[in-house]
C-alpha cells in the first residue's frame, strides 16, 4: 500500500509497460530497443527543431527589419535636429530621444522660462 501512494498513475503504467516488455521479448534484446528508441527519439527531436527554425526565422527577420527601421528613423529626426540645440537641451538635463526639434525646443523655453520666474 505505501508503495501505490508513491507511485502515480503514469508511473504505474510505465512500469506495466516495462514488465510486459519484459515478457514480449527476451531481456537480451532491451538494449537494442532502447537504442532504436533512442534513435527514433532525436530525430524527433532534430526534426520540431528545423520546424520550429522554419517557422520563426521569418519573424525574427521582420523584427529586425522593424528595429532597423525605426533606429534610421530615430537618426533622421535626430540629423535634423541643430546639434546646438542638442548641447543645450542636454545641458537641461532635457531627454531628447524620440522628440522632433519642435518638442525639443519647447521643452529648452520652457526650462528657461522656469529659471526665470524661480
């Protein structure tokens, strides 16, 4: 009984397996079949790898393609953007990635504009 209690139900049925394995076929021939097994088990596993490499190359290429995308996007709005206006705002302790000139240049009057009046 103490055994049962340790034993679930897959490994129960395992082990009825094994033994009627054992039955089946002679004990001599059990490495044999676990080197088939084994066999047959990599290349399962080979076989879900190459699918699933098939699967997500084209969505990591896309992901990348997007990252690239938006960096060229990124220093375009940047090249355009005073490299003055840049030494000033981070000077103002002001993050200026992912603004357009404008954003920034509101954000250095407004800074500005509060040291004044402070």
């Amino acid at each position: 009984m103490h055994i049962y209690l340790i034993l679930d139900e897959q490994t129960g049925l395992l082990l009825f397996l094994f033994f009627l394995v054992l039955i089946a076929w002679k004990p001599e021939m059990l490495p044999t079949i676990a080197r088939e097994l084994g066999k047959w088990y990599n290349w399962a596993r080979k076989s879900l790898d190459d699918f699933l490499r098939e699967i997500n190359e084209p969505i990591y290429e896309a992901r990348s393609e997007v990252a690239r995308t938006i960096n060229e996007t990124r220093q375009a709005v940047m090249n355009d953007v005073d490299p003055d206006i840049l030494r000033i705002a981070r000077a103002l302790n002001i993050d200026v990635r992912g603004k357009t000139k404008q954003e920034i240049m509101s954000e250095i009057l407004r800074r500005l504009g509060e040291g004044k009046s402070g």
